[in-house]
C-alpha cells in the first residue's frame, strides 16, 4: 500500500517537517554526492551506524560496504545513532522516506509545535535505532535512513489521529484500485508488516532494518502523549470539525 495524501487539514505551514526533508535532502546532495562512489559508500562507513562496531564488539576489521571496504573501529563514534538517520543508500530510500514524512509529519507537528516536533523526531530515531542494535549487536552490517524516526512519527499519527482517512493506491497482483483507508488501518498493516517481516528475517533482511521500524514505530506510540500540545490539539480538533 502506498499513501498518497491525507485528509486531516493543518493549522500552519508545517516549517519543521519541510525543514527536516530539507536537511535529509541536503546531507544527500552534499554529503553523499547523490549516491555517487566514493562519497556514497564512505558516508555510510563514517556516520553510519554498525551495531558491532558501536557496542565494541568486533575488533579492527574490514567489510565490504558496496564497492568500498569499511574500517571498523571497536567503540564507533558516539554520534552514530544520530547522523544515520539523515544518511540514505539510494534515491528510492531517500524519495520514499521523505514521501512518507511529508505526508505524516505536518499534522503530527501541527499538534506538537515545532520545536517540540523535532526533538521528538530525534527521539523517535534514536529509539529505532536502539531497537535494531539490541536486535542484532553484533551485525557489522551498517544501518542508515530516515525510516525509523519517520515510523516514530506514523506510530504518533496513528494515536493522535485514527479515523483520518488516507487515500492509498492499493496493489494486490492484476488488483489495483486507489482507496481511502482509516490510519488505523494503513498504519496498523505497515507496522505488523515490519514486525513479520523483522520476526521471519532475523532483523534484518534486504537491507532493510526491520526491528528499526517497529522501535521507531512504538517509541513514537509512547511519546506523543508526552509531546502533544493541548492547545494546539483542541485548535486542530476545531479546525476538522469546522471545514
């Protein structure tokens, strides 16, 4: 299923989300030369995070990161779990995850305030990328993208927003229609997806880092409450309940 747009109205330009696809799309253009080697691979081998490596449980050794190697170094860098989430290791990674929070992100900041949206996106991408170290500690394989916060921010819409209808184009084999579906329902499917698929693979399958999702996913349940904005929820109740 892929969302296409939503039907939940904002309040206020959403500056925060538009401010953090702006950075995401910036680290690519700048930091990983649009996917181009050797940038691309020495990114992820620099600011990525290797569970192995930042838990200190792999000695100095080499692995192959595409057509590059990647030096480990016991320890990492501390910031790793931070600087991940803004790296991508394609444009279909970094288009399909601004996709996503673009169109999630402005009604969950629309509820938080701005600046309480970003501290919970970073929250929310440092809870995913706990989950998936404690998934697999001693993977050397290097984890990056956006998803997992974004997850924090779709577990967040889904709890601050469950009967909002979000129109999907919905392919199963020869069927394919657009449908409009309660976030419940396409959000709920997206998370028992990653946790099927995280269960089935081991954490960690394609390179897609399942367990990242689901901890993005529930970090995100739990910290709406303590970030949502009363004010602004009631303002925005109005604002659907007016249009």
């Amino acid at each position: 299923m892929l969302p296409i747009r939503d039907d939940n109205p904002t309040l206020r330009t959403p500056v925060a989300t538009y401010a953090l696809i702006a950075l995401n799309v910036a680290v690519w253009l700048l930091v990983q030369g649009m996917g181009s080697e050797p940038l691309l691979s020495s990114s992820i081998c620099s600011l990525g995070l290797i569970p192995g490596e930042f838990l200190g449980g792999v000695g100095a050794e080499v692995v192959p990161v595409g057509p590059q190697v990647c030096t480990l170094h016991p320890g990492g860098h501390l910031l790793a779990p931070l600087t991940s989430m803004f790296l991508h290791g394609g444009w279909l990674h970094l288009l399909g995850n601004m996709w996503f929070l673009h169109i999630f992100g402005n009604n969950v900041e629309d509820v938080m305030g701005r600046g309480r949206f970003v501290l919970f996106y970073l929250l929310s991408g440092l809870a995913a990328a706990g989950a998936q170290v404690a998934a697999q500690p001693g993977s050397t394989i290097p984890m990056v993208g956006a998803s997992g916060a974004i997850g924090g921010v779709m577990g967040a819409y889904v709890l601050l927003y469950p009967r909002a209808g979000i129109t999907t184009f919905v392919f199963l084999g020869i069927f394919a229609r657009m449908m409009v579906i309660p976030a419940t329902v396409m959000l709920g499917y997206w998370f028992l997806l990653q946790l099927l698929s995280g269960t089935l693979s081991g954490g960690e399958g394609g390179g897609v880092a399942f367990w990242a999702h689901v901890g993005g996913f529930v970090g995100g349940l739990v910290l709406a409450p303590l970030f949502r904005n009363r004010e602004l929820r009631a303002a925005h109740s109005r604002l659907a309940e007016g249009r």
